[in-house]
C-alpha cells in the first residue's frame, strides 16, 4: 500500500482488540519516529502495552482496548507546535495504516496525567494518537465541496494542484470540521486555518497530505 492508497483507505479507528503490535512493526514506527524528531525538533514517543492513559475515559466514540499510543511531545513555547505535531503526526499515522495498523488523532479525551511520554520542564503533549490492531475497520466521513475549501476555480487548478486539494479533503480534522482554505499565491500554494478546535493541528495533517499526494511545499 502507497501511502496515497493509505490516505483513501485509512479511517478513524476507536475500537482495538489486545492483540499486541509485533515487534517488528514496532521497530518500523520507532524508527519513522527517530527520523520525524530529528526533521522536527518533536520528542515523539511511541508508548506500547500501556492502557492507563485511556483507562475510563468516557467521550463520543468510546475507546476500547487502547494499550497502544503516539504521543507528540514539544517545547511548550514553539508557536508551530500543533501545527508540526499534526503534521509529523499524520505521517506516522498514514505509515501505521501501511502496516496494517489503525489509529485515532486524540486531542482532549485521554488521562493526561497518566499519559507516560517523558517531558522535561517546558515541554508539554500536543496530543496523542491511539495505535493498534481493529476491532473493526473505521468508516469514511463527508467531505465539503471544493469551493468551501478552496479559493482556485477547478478550471484554473494546475493538476498537481488539484490532486493535493483531493488529498487534502481526506485528511482527518476535529470533528471532521475541515475548517482551511487553499489557495494560489504567486504560483506556491498556501493552505490556511480557520477557526475551530484543534484548528492548528489540522492544519499541519492538511498540509501533510497535500504535500504528499502534490509533491509541492506550502506555506
């Protein structure tokens, strides 16, 4: 699976069995880890076999068998820290999908104090993702049309363009709020947040997937 064919395939997945992840697959994650740390400046951290972070959590879609998570950590005073970690996020997350693993972007409803990633003075977790076998495949969510989400009219979209704006209506967001904006400035194309929750995060997933399936750098 390419990770474009990850993009069309790959669904929010709340329900996990207590399969454990094999330890070769753990090896692959830890080692995309390694290398989105050292082009981020993130301390992500892959934690396994440890289910008291989401131990009675209660929340919309409840979470099952969560022993398994990402949790992107970074200095507390970086003003793109939501957006990178959602960004280096989505890429571990897409990879995961790969590996025939399922994972959920969770930003509130886990046990932050039990969470186990390690931080130093001045670091805090941006968010988690939760990692792990099905228990059932996730299920597609509706997209806006275009023109909501962005200003280019189709008969004027470069097809690098457009296929970046397709990739990008994929992209999970916060309740699936979608709230961006994508345009053409002087030929680069810049992808923006609106407000919502969550909104900086998004936009570094958004960013992501259009940067992959475009193959162009946005703003």
């Amino acid at each position: 699976m390419t990770i474009e064919e990850a993009m069309q395939s790959r669904h929010s997945v709340r329900k996990y069995t207590d399969a454990p992840i094999v330890p070769e697959l753990i090896e692959r994650l830890n080692a995309e880890i390694a290398a989105c740390n050292a082009a981020s400046g993130l301390k992500i951290q892959l934690l396994v076999n440890e289910p008291k972070c989401f131990k009675g959590i209660k929340s919309y879609g409840a979470f099952k068998n969560v022993n398994n998570y990402i949790a992107l950590v970074g200095d507390k005073k970086r003003e793109d820290l939501y957006e990178c970690s959602g960004y280096y996020g989505e890429r571990l997350v897409l990879l995961a999908q790969t590996l025939g693993l399922r994972t959920c972007w969770v930003a509130g409803t886990y046990g932050k104090g039990s969470c186990k990633a390690e931080r130093q003075a001045g670091e805090k977790i941006a968010c988690v993702i939760s990692i792990g076998y099905a228990e059932r495949e996730g299920h597609p969510h509706s997209s806006k049309p275009v023109e909501k989400v962005c200003s280019v009219k189709p008969e004027e979209m470069p097809e690098w363009f457009r296929k970046g704006v397709e990739a990008a209506l994929l992209a999970p967001t916060a309740i699936n709020q979608q709230q961006f904006m994508i345009s053409l400035e002087n030929g680069e194309p810049v992808i923006r947040a609106k407000r919502g929750p969550y909104a900086r995060i998004d936009l570094g997933i958004v960013k992501y997937h259009f940067e992959v399936a475009s193959g162009r750098k946005c703003k």
